[in-house]
C-alpha cells in the first residue's frame, strides 16, 4: 500500500474540518433564519385572527 504524504493527508483533513465547522455554521444560520420568518407568520397570522390590520405590522 502506498502511504500519503503527511502534507496531502493533512490538508485534506484541514480541508474537511473547515467544511464540517463552517458548513455547520452556515446550516445553523439558514435554519436560524427560517425559524425567525416561521415564527413572524405565526403571529402575524394570530393578529389578524384576532382583527388586526396585517399591512399596520
């Protein structure tokens, strides 16, 4: 079997835990994101069940 040179197998490695630590990130930021917009509509649509003016928001 042909051993990797240390350099490759190190970026490689560096390379993968950027992504898992910044994919992560961004993961965490997108769902963040969708939480707030889910959280909105629902109270705005309980306003406006309860006779609010939606556009006054």
């Amino acid at each position: 079997m042909a051993r990797q040179e240390p350099q490759r197998a190190g970026a490689g490695r560096t390379v993968l835990n950027w992504l898992l630590v910044y994919g992560g990130w961004a993961a965490i930021s997108v769902l963040a994101v969708v939480a707030a917009f889910a959280v909105r509509r629902t109270l705005v649509m309980a306003y406006t069940t309860l006779g609010g003016d939606r556009w006054a928001l």
